[in-house]
C-alpha cells in the first residue's frame, strides 16, 4: 500500500507566534503516526516561486494522511498556523 504525505509549503507572517504551532502539532501528528521527513532547512528555488519553509510529513497510507489533516485535535491547532502563516498545504499518495 502506498504511503501518505502532507506537504506544505509555508512563510510565516508572525514569526514571532509561529513556533506555538510547531511546538503544538508536532505531538499531535506524531500520536496520529506521523514521521516528520523535511522541516525546514536549507533549500533553494531553482524553478517557480514558494514559500520560505517546506514540510513534508510520511504517513503509512494516503488514508491515515488525510485523517491526521481532518483530525479535529490537528484543526485547532492548525488555526494557529493559520493566523501566523500563509501556507499551502496538500495530502499526497506516494508511488506505489
């Protein structure tokens, strides 16, 4: 089966409130058997325009990665996110 991914492409305009979020979701996710495979760190746009942080989140199926974005514990968390960042976020099955 293949796996899931949230992915998100980010730029926080409250630095300042945005690692709440961070520090909130992560237990969260996690519990919901999230693996955290990129947060943050470097990058360069080599084509295209983006966002100034990048996160993609392995899940054991597309399934388990779209229940995680809908869980309601997720959610409230999320409007942190959501007031201190614009963000881009997308669920995503992998290769088979």
């Amino acid at each position: 089966m293949p796996k899931g991914y949230i992915i998100a492409h980010i730029t926080a305009t409250d630095p300042e409130g945005y690692p709440e979020y961070v520090r909130r979701d992560t237990p969260i996710l996690e519990k919901l058997g999230a693996k955290f495979i990129i947060r943050g760190g470097q990058h360069e746009v080599v084509e295209g325009t983006s966002g100034d942080r990048h996160v993609v989140i392995e899940f054991p199926s597309y399934a388990e990665a779209l229940a995680a974005y809908n869980d309601p514990e997720y959610q409230e968390v999320a409007d942190i996110r959501r007031r201190c960042a614009d963000s881009t976020i997308m669920v995503v099955e992998g290769a088979a």
